[in-house]
C-alpha cells in the first residue's frame, strides 16, 4: 500500500522501516499486516453480513497464509495442505465426488473460481444459514464465512505462536516474506 512517496508493509509497519532481524518486531508487522489487510476487514464485511465479500476475503487470507506458512510453490498443493492442516472440516472427503476431498474442491470451486472468474463455480455459496463450517447439499458445496473467518483466525494465532517460539519457523516467515516482498525491500 503507497500513501504519497511511502511504502506500507501493513497499516502501522512502512518497508524501511522493518526490522528483519528483530524477532519480535517482524512478528509485530506481519502480524499487523495479516490483520489489518485481511482479517478486520474480514470481521468488518461479516458483522454487515456482507457474505460474499466476507468469504472473498477469507479466500485471500487463506491464499496468502498458505503461500507464507508452506513456502510451496503449486498454488493449489500449498492451499489444499493449508486447508488439512489448519481446518478440520476441510480434512474430509467430499461426499458427492468421493474421489477429491473438501479441500480440493474449495480450491476449485471457491478459491479459483473467485480468483479467476469472480464466481464461486458448480453452485457453490457462502451463506450464513448453516450452522457448520462447510456443508455439501444437494451437490453444492456451502461455505459459512463467519465460520470459516473464526478458523483462519485461530489457524493464524496458533501460527504466530510457532514462530515466536521457534526459531527455525521465525527463519522461514522471514524467508517467505523476503522472497514475497524484495522489490517492495528494495526500493
């Protein structure tokens, strides 16, 4: 984000002045940045019960997530792991495809079909109507983007947990965001 000649890593943070080598503080930024780019915005769209733009921003949570928590290249192995990984609901198998499991098909359906057509593909939804997660009706698979918001937010808390107090998942944050993020450094 550019205000005027400056830089911004996240609302709070510019690019010149991250400290890359100061633990605590490069977990203060990424941390800022995650939440006031993605997360509040998220939470802001889901308190107007605005459901489509909540779960559009949940999907771009969720791909930025993957692509700094798994250091993959394949967009669609790094998101479908996230999802296993991070999401219960997402670790089943679909139940109207039963060769390709619910992560497989979020990626498909909600994630490119967003991404790539501004449409949730194959009648997908997100609606507030249902009081799971994730829910396969009628071959249509629904996504509740409260839910869905409430996971990725303990997903990313357990996640910031790790990388304060490992090292080695502090080097590879640093690592992901250097290589995300070098122009953005340089200039």
């Amino acid at each position: 984000m550019r205000i005027g000649d400056i830089l911004y890593f996240s609302p709070k943070y510019t690019f010149s002045a991250l400290q890359w080598d100061n633990k605590d503080c490069l977990i203060a930024a990424f941390r800022d940045r995650v939440e006031g780019f993605y997360l509040n915005p998220a939470e802001e769209l889901n308190h107007r019960k605005y459901t489509f733009a909540s779960g559009v921003m949940c999907v771009t949570t969720i791909d930025f997530l993957a692509r700094i928590e798994t250091c993959m290249n394949n967009a669609r192995n790094r998101n479908e792991k996230w999802l296993k990984d991070n999401i219960e609901e997402f670790k089943g198998r679909d139940p109207s495809k039963h060769s390709q499991s619910l992560a497989s098909r979020f990626y498909d359906e909600f994630r490119n079909g967003l991404v790539h057509e501004g449409r949730i593909k194959n009648a997908g939804q997100f609606s507030y109507n249902f009081g799971e997660l994730v829910k396969v009706e009628e071959s249509a698979m629904i996504v509740n983007p409260g839910f869905l918001l409430k996971a990725i937010k303990g997903s990313f808390e357990r996640f910031i947990d790790k990388v304060k107090s490992d090292d080695s998942a502090f080097r590879s944050l640093k690592c992901a965001l250097l290589r995300d993020f070098r122009k953005e450094v340089e200039l």
